[in-house]
C-alpha cells in the first residue's frame, strides 16, 4: 500500500505544480472558471488542495514525526507547509499573480485539519496492526 500512496501523492503533487503553472502564466483553465462559479470556490480549493496533499504526504512518510522545540510534527505536514509558504509569497514577484493572506489562511487551515484526520488515521492503523497481531 505505501507504494501506491507515495505514487499517489506524487501525482497530486504534480497536478497541483500544473495548477501552479497555470496561475502563473495566466493559462484559462476550466478547472478555474468551475472554481469562479463556487462561492469563496477560491479559498475552499486552496484548503482542500493542500490539506488534502499533507494528508498524503503523511500517510506516504509513514506518518513520521520530527521534533520542533519538543513538539510532535509530522514530516508531511512541515513539507507542504514550506512548499505553500514559498509558493503563496512567490506570487509577489509574480505579474500575473496576486499574493493574497486569506489563500495562505486557506491553505493553513486546510494543513492543520487535514493533519487532525492524519494524526486520526494513523491512530486507527497503529489499533488496526495491534489488532491484527493479538488474533
């Protein structure tokens, strides 16, 4: 199953550096126009996008855990949220982009609750092993 995720998270990486390439270069996209349709669709994309990477990004690290000033942090979750740090703040540089603090609340948010349901996920695989070996 690891494979797979790590396959999976890297492919919804990349889509999300398309995205990216998209916005920068200001491309019309449909994914974009479907987004202006949604009310605050900008910002529940961004929550979602990167919540949903940080989820995979800690289910394919395994769930791993670095300390930061003695608290628990997961790998995943500190990657994407540097990724999303140097992306949001690189669009001031940008032409075609607007650096914008509610997509970077957006994105923050969705980190932190997509790092919940991890940190939920792998309390529920960590039961589901024990389980599995006490039989």
């Amino acid at each position: 199953m690891n494979k797979f995720v790590t396959f999976l998270a890297a492919g919804f990486f990349c889509f999300i550096l398309w995205v990216i390439y998209l916005a920068n270069t200001g491309q019309p996209n449909v994914l974009f126009q479907l987004v202006k349709m949604i009310p605050y669709g900008d910002k529940v994309g961004h929550l979602l996008l990167f919540g949903t990477l940080t989820l995979l990004a800690n289910l394919a690290l395994g769930f791993r855990v670095l300390s930061v000033n003695r608290l628990p942090l997961y790998w995943g979750t500190a990657l994407v949220t540097v990724f999303v740090a140097i992306e949001e703040l690189s669009q001031h540089f940008i032409p075609s982009r607007t650096l914008d603090m509610l997509d970077f609340i957006a994105d923050i948010i969705g980190i932190l609750l997509f790092t919940g349901l991890s940190k939920l996920l792998a309390n529920h695989l960590r039961g589901s092993a024990t389980d599995n070996r006490a039989h």
